[in-house]
C-alpha cells in the first residue's frame, strides 16, 4: 500500500475505517463500539472542515495505511488508535495532532 501523503488522505482513510468499525459493531449488535465510532467519525470531519487549508499545503511522510479486515473490533479499535498517534506524531498542524490524540484516547 501506498503511504498516505497528506491530512486529507489521512482522514479519508480513517474515515473508511470508522464507516468499517461501525457497521461491524452494529452487525455484532454493539450499539456503544457503534456510537462511539460514529462520534470519532464526527471529530474526523470536524477536523477536516477546520484544516482544510493547511492540509492542502502540508506534506507529509511515514503514514502508513492499515487494514483492519478480519480483526476483532477490540483488534481493530486498538490498531486504529495506533494509526491515529503515528499520524498525529507526524503532523504539524498542531489543533490537527491534538484532535488526532484525542481520536486515539476514544479508541482505546
């Protein structure tokens, strides 16, 4: 998979994975692992509309895409709060890294 180069794509791809882990949890009839990935979902487009600018113009390196098919949703909770601290240490925006660790505190 290709590294992911800036926060737009960053937030489209966790994005993707959150639309996964709510309907995984709403399939396995956890309606709590389902509402709050909803909320996380929110924060990621909150933070997209707030850094649209500076996302534009802000490269960035050593993101990696994750994969959370055929993970447990514990699994994939905590790989995806994983995803979320990598990218927030690599961001410089710093409202975008804060909301980033926030992300990653709620998964766990």
């Amino acid at each position: 998979m290709a590294s992911l180069t800036n926060l737009g794509s960053v937030i489209a791809h966790a994005l993707d994975w959150e639309t996964f882990l709510q309907e995984a949890a709403a399939a396995q009839g956890d309606a709590v692992r389902a509402q709050a990935s909803r909320q996380r979902a929110a924060e990621l487009a909150r933070i997209r509309r707030e850094a649209i600018s500076e996302m534009i113009l802000e490269p960035l390196s050593g993101i990696e895409p994750i994969d959370l098919a055929g993970l447990s949703l514990t699994e994939a909770q905590a790989r995806l709060a994983a995803f979320y601290e990598n990218a927030a240490d690599r961001v410089t925006i710093p409202a975008a890294g804060r909301a980033l660790r926030r992300l990653a505190r709620r998964c766990a």
